[in-house]
C-alpha cells in the first residue's frame, strides 16, 4: 500500500502546481471579466470541450483503456500486441474526435442554444459564445490524444508526465491574457485562443512521454477483439465517470435563465471546489486504477481489499476537513482571490454562498472517484452510468425546485445532494455484490475521522468569526495572513488529532510522501 501512496504523492504534487497556476488564471480572469456578459460567454462556450477533457483525461477514457491494456501487457508482455492496441485506439480515437470538432463547429450556434438556452434573449452573449465555441473546439482533438498518451504511461506506472500536463492549458491561459488581449476583440477571445495553443502543447509534451514505451503511428484502425472491449466499456464510461461534469453542465444550462454574473458565479466556485477533488480524488483514482485493474487480474482478494478499504479511508481522510475549510471560509476565501476589478462585493457573496453549498457534496465527489475506480477496474462501466443517470435526474429535479428560491446556490444544493445519491448507489451496488467489504480497520478509524473533522468545524469556524468580523476594514496583507494564518492552524490540529488518533503515525506520513 504503501507504493500506491507514494504514486499518489507524486500525482498530487504536479496536480496541486497545475491548480496553484489554475488560480492565478482565475484571479486575473475575474479580474479582467469579473462575472460579466463575456465571462458568462466564455465559462459557457469552454463548458462543453471542458467536460471532454475532465471526462477523457480523467474518466471514460483511462478507464476503459487501462484495465484492458493492462490485460495486454500483464498476459503477453508482448510489446508488438501491445503497440498495436496503442496504434488502433489512437487513431479511431482521432477519427471520433476530428469528426465531432467538425459536426460542432458548424453546428455552434445549435449546440449553445442547447447549452444556454437563456441567452436567446440576449444577443451579444449569444454571439460571443458562439465565436469562443468555434475557437476552443479543435481543443478536443488534441485532449483525446492527451488523454490517450497519458493512460498508456499509467499503465507503466509513470504518472508524473500526466499529473504536469494539466499545468500547460493554464500557462497557455495566462500568457494569452497578457500578450493576446490588446491584439483582439476581448480578452475572452484571448482566452479562448488561449485554450486552443495550451491544447497543442500538452499534445506535444505528451507525446514525447510516450515515445519512453511506444513509438504510435497513425493507421487504418482494425476492429479486433480488444479494440471491441474496448469501446464497449469506453461509451457508457463517458457518461458513468463524467456526472459532477454532466451535473456543472445542468447547472449552467438553468443558470442561463438567472441574471448576468449566476454562470460565472458557478464557475469561479466550481473551480475552488475541484481543488481538493482534483488534488486528492482524481489523484488517488488515477494511480488506484492501474493497481486495482492488476490485482483483480491476477484474483488477489488480499490486495484487493486492501486497496479499496485503504483508498476509501484515505479519501475521507483528507475530504471531510477539505469540506469544513471550503464551507467555513468560503467569503474570505473569495474576498481574497477574486474581488478587484470587475469583480465587486456583489460577485464576492453570490459566489461565496455558491462554494458554502458545492462544498457539502465534496465528499461525495471523490468517494464517487473511488467507488467508480472500482467498477472501471473489473471492466464494469455500464453499473456507474446507470447510477449517474439518476443521479442527473436528481439534479434536474431539485435544482428547479430550488432556483427560485435560491438563485444559483440552489443549483450548488442540488448538485451536492445529486452527489451523494450517486455515491450511496455506487456503494449499496458494490456492497451488495460483495465486491467491497469495509473491513474493522475502516471503520474503526473512519469514526476517529469524524471526531477530528467535528473538532476542526469549531476551531475554524471560531478563528473565522473572530478574525473576520471587519473583513472590509482590514488591509489585503493582513487578510491573506489570517486566511494562511487559519489553514496552518487547523493543518496542525487536525493532523495532531490524526496522529493522537492513531488514525496515522509519523513512520505511515514518512513513507507516503518518500517520493
């Protein structure tokens, strides 16, 4: 176990740098749009290539890809037989995504109205999506790709090259901001460009990775038996693994009918609350995979059950104290970042409210990575797709229900309610299929999680009210002090509680993080 966190670490570490990059973005994005008629075009029209890469890059992809490659690899050691199945999939691949850019590029205008159905009464951000549309979608090819190379030096447990490769889109946005904007129509313009050169890049970058195993050349695809696993697990995938992005989709689509500034509002929260997801649940799903895929193929029950009770345990570990921070001090959190500019203290309370709400279903969230992880690992996409399809009822349903009396948070609500439906089903499934077992360790130390996250709710919750209480009155340097000032100190708690628990010892912190 210990091997899987120290991959873990690793992932995380280059995906915590890519969303560190990820926020400066944001900060001079709010700062150069706020939560205008352009920031809402732009967060729209990104919407839909967006969800192909958290999808691809981190879902349906990998996982229908990895468990069969892995068969591959683990029965022939065959490199021929290998590069093949790298060859073939690569270029049907290609051949999905060039016709889909294409069938959605002329059919933008089709594709927002579906999207943002809101802006037909609105014509300049009806335009403007549009035109960001056209731009960005090309963007999808190069992802696919991206997604493709990075699956391929996972299974050769290689994960840095694909843990850095999300940090290029958001190089590529900032410097577009800069250099691009006094050269075009807007700065979503620029930004829109700016998605289509990082994509290149992270194109480039991955596939010199993977020159390291294979050397993948394009070629008339040949529809064996294994290209036919293949997509039989990759189609229901897309939707299974994809549902917080299906459930963000829905949010936009009714927060197109809101005022101007509710898509944005969502989309800057939305970003805060992937954070811990992406860092710790996408993370620990991408090195979890291999590793599961493996010891299910080789029927080792032991390793099996370690894994999953350990990933699991992990998990919450780290997700319920991330939900109590982003709960607790989501205003101060958004007051910092973002409120300059053209993004005013209006901006600031809607979308601060917003973050309060996501981040009641982040646990959720990546107890859903996990769970998920463990039927794409036995080759099982079908049983998530079911289960996100209610759970995407479940949003339509309560999200409309609450709008009206909640604006945009009520979309945040429902989202996390949806959430934690998809991660009850998940669960109940696995369970009843005895194909997860919470052994006495878990559940032993799931509890001693609990008391310490409970503690820190105080704690937090009182170092916010007391240092906060003027926050309009204190200077930016002493805001961001307190704000880093607050995190060190429940950090320390919260790890001390951890370690007093015996829920960790220092010898288990020193082994995952020997990278």
């Amino acid at each position: 176990m210990r091997g899987l966190f120290q991959s873990f670490f690793t992932v995380s570490s280059y995906t915590t740098l890519s969303r560190v990059l990820g926020f400066i973005r944001d900060i001079f994005i709010a700062k150069y749009l706020g939560s205008t008629v352009t920031a809402d075009a732009f967060f729209v029209a990104f919407r839909i290539p967006n969800f192909f890469r958290r999808v691809l890059a981190e879902g349906a992809y990998s996982a229908a890809l990895i468990p069969v490659f892995s068969g591959i690899v683990l029965e022939s050691k065959d490199d021929p037989e290998a590069a093949d199945f790298v060859e073939n999939t690569m270029s049907m691949l290609l051949i999905i995504t060039v016709t889909l850019s294409v069938l959605f590029y002329f059919g933008m205008p089709y594709v927002i109205q579906v999207l943002a159905p809101g802006f037909s009464v609105n014509k300049e951000a009806f335009d403007l999506a549009v035109d960001f549309g056209k731009i960005i979608f090309p963007y999808l090819i190069f992802i696919s790709l991206v997604a493709h190379f990075t699956s391929i030096v996972n299974v050769h447990e290689k994960f840095a090259a694909g843990a850095f490769v999300p940090a290029i889109l958001n190089i590529s946005f900032i410097l577009s901001l800069f250099f691009l904007t006094p050269h075009l129509s807007s700065a979503g313009h620029a930004l829109a460009y700016g998605v289509l050169i990082g994509g290149i890049f992270q194109f480039v970058f991955m596939y010199r990775a993977v020159l390291e195993f294979y050397k993948p050349h394009l070629r008339i695809p040949k529809i064996n038996n294994k290209i036919k696993k293949f997509f039989t697990l990759f189609f229901p995938g897309v939707i299974g693994s994809g549902v917080i992005q299906l459930n963000i989709i829905i949010g936009t689509i009714i927060a197109s009918f809101l005022p101007v500034g509710a898509i944005s509002h969502i989309y800057y929260a939305d970003r805060l609350n992937q954070l811990p997801l992406a860092i710790f649940g996408i993370a620990l799903g991408v090195v979890l995979l291999p590793r599961l895929s493996k010891a299910i193929k080789q029927d080792n029950q032991t390793d099996i059950n370690s894994i999953q009770n350990r990933s699991l345990e992990f998990s919450l570990l780290i997700a319920l104290p991330s939900a109590v921070g982003l709960y607790v001090l989501a205003y101060p959190i958004i007051h910092i970042l973002f409120e300059r500019g053209a993004f005013v203290h209006e901006d600031t309370f809607f979308t601060a409210n917003v973050l309060s709400f996501f981040a009641l279903g982040l646990p959720a969230y990546i107890i859903i990575k996990i769970l998920v992880t463990c039927f794409f690992a036995r080759e099982d996409t079908r049983t998530p797709l079911y289960i996100s399809i209610i759970s995407v009822i479940s949003n339509i349903a309560l999200s409309l229900m609450l709008i009206q009396s909640m604006r945009e948070m009520g979309i945040a609500t429902a989202t996390a309610i949806s959430a934690w439906i998809n991660a009850g089903l998940l669960y109940l499934i696995l369970h009843l299929q005895s194909k997860i077992i919470l052994d006495s360790l878990f559940i032993k130390n799931i509890f001693k999680i609990i008391i310490a996250t409970t503690i820190l709710v105080f704690v937090a919750s009182y170092l916010s009210r007391t240092l906060f209480i003027e926050i309009n009155d204190i200077s930016m340097l002493i805001k961001i002090i307190y704000l880093i000032g607050i995190i060190a100190i429940c950090k320390i708690i919260y790890l001390g509680l951890i370690i007093v628990l015996k829920v960790l010892s220092f010898s288990d912190l020193k082994g995952y993080i020997k990278i």
